[in-house]
C-alpha cells in the first residue's frame, strides 16, 4: 500500500498536470516547511515536463519573521507555465494574487562550478534579465497563507509567469528600484521596491543557486531563476489588463480572464 505522503504527491501531480482543483492535503505536509520541502520534492520528481528554472518564494522579510522560518525557499519552474508579456491567464477561486519581480536568465556554465556562489562572483553567472509578473495560486480548495509550508507544498503555489523585455545583462542599482502594478480599469495601483525582496533580487538569485547546488541539480541548459515579488501579493480585485513596471527595466502585461 502506498503512504500518505505519496498519495499525496499523486493527488497534487494529476491537479497539476491536468489544471484541476482539488480538496486540501492534509495539514501535515503544510504545518512545517521541512515537511513541505519533501512532499514538493516528491511531486517534481513524478513531472517529466521540461524545466525551465527556478522561483524564490517567500523572500519578503517580514513574511519570513511573521512565519518564523530563517529564510525562502525554491521550487521548479516547468516551461509550460512561462509566457511572453501580454498573453491571458485564466484564475480561478485558489488563485491568491498577482506578483511582480524581476527575473534573471542564468548561464549552464554555473552547473560546471563548484564554488559556493556569491555576492562577488554572482554576476558572470548571468546572461540576461527581465521584469516579470506571476501569478500565484493553489492547486487546492484553500484560501490564504498560513504558513511557508502553504505554498512550498503546492508547488511553491506557481500558476503562470509572464516575461517582459528581455535585456543583456547590466549592473544597475537593483537594491533600490521603484515598482508598480496597476490594473488602470479599477484604479487599482499598488507601489512597491526591489529592497523587498530578500534585501535585493540579486540576493534572492544567489540563494536559489546555492540551494539547486547544494540539490545537486543540472538541468544542463541556461535557466531563468524569478527571485520574488516586490509588492507582495496584490489581490486581483478585476479581470482585465495588468501591468507591472520595474523603474530602469521595464514591463510587463497580463490580461487576467
């Protein structure tokens, strides 16, 4: 007979693979995030689709005290929930809330390196960057964040990430860029900046690396790691046009249906 925890993992991989929600798993994968570490790692190892990076999650400082966790934490990006900027996307009542971020496009050759990735030496590691917008939201009949376990379980609660402008690689100030999201129809404009996000994206993006290396994962290809929200979680109060822009990057569009 299978254990729960790997009829739990089935459940959330076929709501995954076939866009469906279902009842909440039990609150024993989503209680402490060491657990939900185990059972999202199960269910990605049961997903043959490609990937395509990696998501920091839970990288807002305040979350992470409220939560009392010390730090984010990481889940798969699959290739087949990366749009371009402007497409549409469908949410549904699981869906928590819309995210903007900046995101970084990483080089294969960081799989061949076996130093510990830092401040100093993160840059050569990156080839591009981009302002994103994601879309977060469970695969399960739930509402609200609990706890980190919440999310990590379901996936890191990733539903769809839409890319904006992709440009070479540059240092800019990214410790302290103004960011927007706006959806113009309700008047619904919420203010944000990139020191949010784990002191800085940049710092987001060396702690993902350094968790898939220490993961001993090679996806032996360039990857995009998407470091985590600016704003928060901004409810999606309307369907219509969303548009996020990060000062000196750019932006991004997405029309939620």
């Amino acid at each position: 007979m299978k254990s729960l925890i790997e009829k739990t993992s089935d459940k959330l991989v076929s709501a995954f693979l076939k866009n469906k929600i279902i009842s909440p798993i039990p609150s024993k994968f989503t209680k402490k995030l060491k657990e939900a570490q185990k059972l999202r790692l199960l269910c990605e190892s049961k997903i043959k689709l490609p990937t395509i990076g990696f998501k920091a999650a839970g990288t807002g400082i305040p979350l992470i005290k409220k939560f009392k966790e010390k730090e984010p934490f990481y889940a798969s990006v699959y290739k087949r929930n990366v749009l371009k900027s402007g497409k549409k996307v469908k949410i549904n009542k699981s869906t928590l809330g819309i995210e903007l971020e900046v995101c970084y496009k990483v080089k294969k050759s960081f799989f061949n390196d076996k130093k510990l990735i830092t401040m100093r030496n993160i840059t050569k590691y990156i080839s591009h960057m981009a302002p994103c917008i994601e879309i977060v939201g469970y695969r399960q009949k739930k509402k609200g964040i609990s706890s980190f376990g919440d999310l990590c379980s379901d996936f890191g609660a990733n539903v769809k990430f839409l890319i904006g402008p992709i440009k070479k690689y540059k240092k800019i100030n990214i410790r302290n860029l103004k960011t927007n999201i706006l959806n113009k129809k309700i008047n619904q404009s919420v203010n944000g900046n990139t020191n949010t996000v784990y002191i800085n994206p940049l710092n987001s993006l060396r702690f993902v690396l350094n968790k898939v290396k220490k993961d001993k994962i090679n996806l032996k290809k360039d990857f995009w790691v998407f470091t985590g929200s600016s704003v928060g979680v901004v409810p999606i109060k309307s369907k219509g046009l969303y548009v996020g822009s990060i000062k000196n990057l750019g932006t991004v569009k997405t029309t939620i249906i």
